[in-house]
C-alpha cells in the first residue's frame, strides 16, 4: 500500500461554511451594535466587548478562507509514512506526522463538528514546530501525548469515511 491518498477542497462546502460565517458574523455585528447601545442608548461593556472580539476573530478567518479557496492543492494527504492536513490550525501548524508516532484515533464530536483525534506519541519529536498557543492546544499534559484534530467539514468526503481512511493506513 504505497499510493498516496490526497483529499481536496469540496467547494460547496466551503461555499456552504463561508455561508455560515457570513450569517454569524451578522449576528454577531448586531449584538455588537445592541452592546454599544445603538437601539436602547444603553452601553452593555460585557456585550460590547465579547462580541466586537469574537467578531473580529470571526472575521479574520472568514476572510483567510476566502483567500484560501483558490489554492488547488491538497487539504490532506495519507501515505504509508506519514499523513498532514491543513483542515484545522493545529493540524497545519504540526504539518507531517509519521504513523509509527500515532497511538491512537477517534472521532469526536467538537461544537457542530465530527473531527478525527489523532493522538500522538514521540513528544519530544514535534516539539518546537508549533507556537506556543498552538501547542497548548495539542499537548495532553496528563498523558504526555498530543492530539491533533482533522475535519472533513471542506474537503470531499465525511467525517466516518476519513477516520476511516486514517484508520486503514495507520492498521498497516
């Protein structure tokens, strides 16, 4: 099994998530303009505050998906070696990832999303390739391990069919 597996962008996907954010973002600018007391005269610091943020957040990757969609190239790729994927920040920040560090792989179900959790032994072989936030996020203190979360939310097949696939390579 030496072929190389690489999944790429289902624009109407993208299509249907940049929807999503759009209608969001339009929510969020309104609680925004509710919080700075546009309706009521009324200032809500709270509101204010929490929603001009997450907008902001909200902002910035909507329009990095934008400018995203005209790259052609792969979203994930498997081999018999290794496996990346640009479908999560983590994901793309950790960049390649050799099977023999995987330990383990599920599903999981984040807010509205399926991922696939790969969990990652072999610590100290990835350390330093990621920003300190970023590691945060992938480092399991408890267990001394890492893991790292791919999504099928943009790319050509579901989430059952891509822990799937991860799971075939990583059982060779």
């Amino acid at each position: 099994m030496n072929e190389e597996i690489k999944l790429y962008r289902n624009f109407k996907k993208t299509r249907n998530l940049l929807l999503y954010a759009f209608a969001v973002n339009i929510l969020l600018a309104i609680m925004l303009l509710y919080g700075i007391g546009t309706f009521d005269g009324v200032f809500k610091i709270k509101l204010s505050i929490a929603s001009g943020a997450i907008l902001l957040i909200m902002f910035v990757l909507s329009f990095k998906m934008l400018a995203s969609i005209k790259d052609k190239s792969p979203l994930i790729q498997i081999d018999s070696n290794v496996f990346s994927g640009r479908t999560t920040p983590v994901a793309k920040a950790f960049g390649r990832i050799e099977w023999q560090d995987v330990t383990d792989l599920q599903l999981k179900k984040v807010g509205g999303d399926t991922l696939v959790a790969i969990t990652i032994d072999n610590v100290s072989k990835y350390d330093g390739k990621v920003s300190k936030f970023l590691w945060k996020m992938a480092y399991d203190e408890q267990n001394s391990k890492l893991n790292i979360m791919y999504s099928a939310s943009e790319i050509e097949i579901n989430a059952d069919e891509l822990y799937k696939l991860f799971l075939k390579y990583w059982k060779k």
